[in-house]
C-alpha cells in the first residue's frame, strides 16, 4: 500500500496543506491523521497566516480512512482512531 505525505508550505499569509501519495490516493491512516495535526497545531501558533489552503495531488483529493487497518482493530484502537480524526477535523474547524 502506498504511504501518504502530509506537506506543508507557508507563502506571507498562506499555508498550504498537500497530500500526496505515489498512487495518486492518499488514505487517513492513524499515522497522517498524527501528521495532519501536528501541521495544523504549526498553522494555528502562526498569527502572520490569514488561511489555508488543503489540495491534493493525484486521482482524489483524500479517499478517506485507512479501512484495511481499520479492519484489524480491536473496538478500543477503533475508538481512539475515530476520536484522533474527529478531534483533528475539530480542530481544522476552530482555526483563527
């Protein structure tokens, strides 16, 4: 399964959030959902930046969550996995 890459490119008052994966599908699996925040918790210490931009690159713009792995969790792993995503899309939300 390819990886996906979480980057991140601040230019002035812009931040840019891209995803990419050698397939062209980027997938959230627990380990980029741990990346997306910590790219997202750069954005919101920075007071210059005014907005972000998400994109990606390749076929999709994200295909959602990583379900191969999710297969294999047992309910608590399922939990934290659902309580990571919905805390970083949270976050994402309240950005300055």
């Amino acid at each position: 399964m390819a990886s996906t890459n979480v980057n991140l490119t601040i230019d002035g008052p812009r931040a840019t959030i891209t995803f990419t994966a050698d397939n062209g599908v980027s997938i959230l699996s627990d380990t980029v959902v741990q990346d997306l925040r910590g790219k997202i918790a750069e954005i919101a210490q920075n007071r210059d930046i005014r907005w972000t931009v998400f994109r990606a690159e390749g076929k999709v713009f994200v295909a959602g969550a990583n379900i191969k792995a999710m297969a294999e969790y047992n309910p608590e792993q399922a939990r934290a996995y659902g309580a990571l995503g919905q805390d970083t899309f949270n976050v994402i939300a309240t950005l300055p």
